[in-house]
C-alpha cells in the first residue's frame, strides 16, 4: 500500500511538470553544439559549469577551443561580504552576500557572441557571535547556492547567444576543424 502511495505521488508530481532546479526539462538548450570553458584561474567553477552545460542539453563541452562552435571565456567570480546592520551595542547583526560571475562567449574565431556580462547574486544573512560556527557554515551554504543560481543564469544567457552569419549563410563557427576551407553544401 505504502509503494501504491509514493507511486501516486511521484507520479502526479511529474504529471504537473515538477521537476528539481537544474535538471530536466527546465534547462536551457543552448544554440551551438560544442562548447569551450576557459577558466583557468576557477577550476571549480570551471568543473561546475561544465558539469550543467552537459546536462542542460545536447552542448558537448570539449578540451581544446579548437574543437569548440563557442567559448566561453569565466572573467572572474568573486564573493564579498558587507555588513548591512548593527545592533544596539554596535555589533554586527546582518550582512549582505555577494555573488559575482563574470563572463564573455565568443566563436573559435573570435567574434564577439555575447560582450562581456556580469550576473550578480546577493543574499542578506543574519549573525550572531554566539553562533560563529552554524553560521560559517550557513554562509558558506549562501555562497554555494548563489553559485549554483548564477551558473544557471549564465546557462539561460548563454542559450540567448545568436552566432553571426557569414555572407555565404553558414554561422561563423559551425565548421569543424576537419571541414575548414570547404564550402557547406547549400540546404
């Protein structure tokens, strides 16, 4: 009785379109196949995007820019963190969280897709010195989450990319390194 249950219930919850944050129907398809991550000072980050580039859709992410219709290129990601109010006896008792992502994307030949962009997360955190360590952890909780917010921003960003057309009506880097120079049969 108790499977019957959970069946029904997972079962009208798909009916009705739910689905988690970040996976499934809900992920933007971006408009080129091949994409190049190029952050070399964020690993992480690097790791991250690549990770929902590949399960937002059919965009394969390669290793080299080369083999890629798109880069993008992480210009930096950074976190700050602003007190926003104090208590009466002049301690902190709120702070403001910052998230910042900024970046570029641009063809194999370096036409410009979408200029350089910055997407930007904040989050207002309460404090409290008697709780030091639940709320480093809560904070660090914030930062992850803001990330994760703004990498799925970038993604919806990046599916608004339009390559440029070329005169004779293919889109500057649609071709592959093994069909450079040859001319693309007319549709």
């Amino acid at each position: 009785m108790r499977i019957i249950l959970v069946s029904l219930f997972v079962l009208l919850l798909s009916a009705c379109g739910f689905h988690l944050r970040g996976f499934g129907v809900g992920g933007a398809a971006l408009p080129f196949k091949t994409l190049y991550v190029n952050a070399p000072a964020y690993p992480a980050l690097a790791a991250e995007v690549t990770r929902a580039v590949e399960s937002s859709g059919k965009t394969q992410v390669v290793d080299h820019p080369r083999n890629a219709q798109a880069i993008l290129q992480i210009l930096g990601a950074n976190q700050e963190k602003r007190i926003l109010s104090l208590s009466g006896s002049g301690r902190v008792s709120e702070f403001m969280l910052i998230y910042r992502l900024s970046f570029s994307l641009k063809n194999r030949n370096g036409d410009i897709l979408l200029a350089p962009q910055q997407i930007t997360q904040t989050q207002d955190f309460s404090f409290s010195d008697t709780e030091i360590l639940s709320k480093e952890a809560e904070e660090s909780q914030l930062y992850a989450n803001m990330r994760r917010d703004a990498i799925q921003q970038l993604l919806r960003r990046l599916s608004f990319a339009k390559a440029k057309r070329t005169p004779d009506g293919t889109q500057n880097g649609d071709t592959t390194p093994e069909t450079a120079g040859q001319k693309q049969p007319a549709q």
